[in-house]
C-alpha cells in the first residue's frame, strides 16, 4: 500500500426520494469520474425499508448520531453490486465501491461470487466496503436476525475469503458451511477483494479490521474527534495483533458552499493536511454530480484539480 498517496473518493447517488426519469445517468457520471481522474466512486446499499427510519440517527442500531435517511421508505434504491457491475462496463481506470453493504443480508457464498465476478470483469478495480446496518427491518425481510448481525458478517468476511483464496474452502457458520467448497475465478489480487470495515472505534471493527481489512470507514467521528478516534482505533487494532498504519483510513468531507452557489474549496479541503497527518488517506464526498457526461466531467475535474492542491500542502 502506497501509504502516502491521498485520494479522492466520489459518492454516486444510486437512490432518490422520487423515481428519476432514466437512471442511465449514473453510468454517465461514472465515465465522467473515470475522465475527470477521480479515483474512487462508491455507492450505497439498502435492499428494503420499513416504515419507521429513525433508527438512521441511532448510534446503538448502527447509525449515526444527527443523521437522517436521505430518502422516506418510498425512495428508488438501485441494488448497490448491480450498479457496480454496470459501471465496471463503461469505466475503465477509476477503482469502484460500496459504501457500505449491509453484508449479512446475503448470503456468504453469493456475496463472494458477485465480488469476484465484478472484481475480474472490472480488471481488478473492485472494492467491497461492509458494514451491519442499522434497519431490523431490512434484516426480518430478509430472514436474517438482527440481534446476530455483527457476528454474521465476521462469518461471512471469514467464508468469502477462504472463498476467494483457497482452492477448497473448509468454514462452518451459523446454519451454512462451505467446507469442502470450490468457487472460481478467483479475484484478480491473491488476498481477494480489498475489504473496507465501517463502523466506530470499537473492539468488534477493530477485531475485523486486523483480521480482514484493507481499509476503514468510520462512523460518527468529526473534524474534531476524528484524530482522537483514529488513536483509540489503532490502539484497538494493536490488542488484536494489528496494525493500523497498513490500513487505509477514509474520512467523509463536509460539503462547503459560497453564497454564489458554487463549491467553496477552500473550506472543503481545509483540514486535508491535518487529517493527513493523523493517518487519513481517502477523502470521501457525496457532492451532488450533474446528469450530463460533459458537465460532470468538468465539476469533477475542478474538483480533482482542487483536491490535488489541498493534497500537496499535506506532503513532507
């Protein structure tokens, strides 16, 4: 891991609150963004919703503190691999990731199938970031228990990489088993897919992230508390035989506006170099992006162009 590069990661909307006319412009925003130089775009995941949301702003379910769910039940949710998939087809350089799948709603084997097929048929640009959710909902309509979540995605990273490393896959889970399980093509990279771990700075993320992670997206933490969070984290990854400094760390930036309307950069990319410094290495934004491809592909390149301004200040 180049430790010392920074980069910039885009979020794509692959939800509204009402139904778009065409969804294809997510395709055109994803080749804007492999034009523009981005060099990460992500999207999000829900399969389903119940009607009562507010559990979004429960830290204790897996939310976040202040939060609100961008869309009511009623929102267009596009299937977050299905996305990736097709953008795999029509990019051909920017890497490409969830942020975050509510992994244990599928199915160990399935989700470590999906991965490497977007993997290989995207050269290796694939990134699976996971997380337990915060909807009971979502689980109950999935026949998967709540109340286990946390332990079934340690299972499920556990299966999908023996899954994608072995040739013959020897875990037993909670009412699965894989044992004796063959699955190909495996991922274009010998370790699998590179997993991001979201969460707080808690024993269990910690435990997953010296286990399985290549990266961290936390939860909750600001611009204040973000280094103290980043310290207690490596101290937790440290007791369980880790070591964060292998691991990249993704900060979410806080969008900025002019009273023109346009992009307040300066503001946006104030603390790069500081949160540089306590070990954050991807910047992540969900600044809305223009349908059309020639539009996007300016915005996205003043804002790479910015970044790449913020970033230099951040080098020794």
């Amino acid at each position: 891991m180049d430790s010392g590069k920074l980069e910039l990661t885009v979020g794509l909307r692959n939800f509204a609150p009402a139904p778009p006319d065409d969804w294809r412009h997510l395709l055109d925003q994803a080749r804007a963004a492999d034009a523009a130089g981005i060099e990460r775009i992500f999207v999000s995941d829900h399969v389903a919703f119940g009607r009562d949301l507010g559990s979004y702003a429960d830290p204790s379910r897996g939310g976040v503190a202040g939060g609100r769910q961008p869309t009511g039940p009623d929102g267009d949710w596009l299937e977050a691999l299905t996305v990736l998939a097709a953008m795999s087809a029509v990019t051909g350089r920017v890497k490409l990731a969830t942020n975050v799948l509510v992994a244990p709603l599928r199915p160990a084997v399935v989700l470590a199938k999906t991965a490497a097929t977007i993997d290989v048929l995207s050269a290796g640009r694939f990134e699976l970031g996971v997380g337990v959710g915060w909807q009971q909902a979502e689980y109950r309509a999935a026949g998967v228990d709540f109340g286990r979540r946390g332990r079934l995605l340690d299972q499920t990273l556990e299966a999908c990489r023996q899954l994608w490393t072995a040739d013959e896959a020897s875990f037993v889970g909670d009412g699965f088993s894989v044992a004796g399980i063959h699955m190909r093509p495996k991922p274009t990279r010998s370790a699998g897919v590179p997993i991001w771990i979201g969460g707080r700075a808690r024993p269990a993320v910690a435990r997953r992230l010296a286990r399985y992670g290549a990266g961290w997206i936390p939860w909750g933490a600001t611009s204040a508390t973000f280094t103290d969070a980043v310290g207690d984290m490596r101290e937790l990854v440290s007791a369980e035989g880790g070591d964060l400094s292998h691991v990249r760390i993704a900060y979410p930036l806080v969008n900025a506006f002019l009273p023109t309307g346009g992009v307040d950069y300066a503001t946006m990319f104030a603390d790069v170099p500081r949160l540089a410094a306590s070990g954050v290495t991807d910047f992540r934004t969900l600044l809305r992006v223009p349908r059309e491809y020639e539009a996007a592909r300016q915005m996205l390149g003043e804002l790479a162009d910015r970044f790449a301004e913020a970033s230099r200040g951040s080098q020794p």
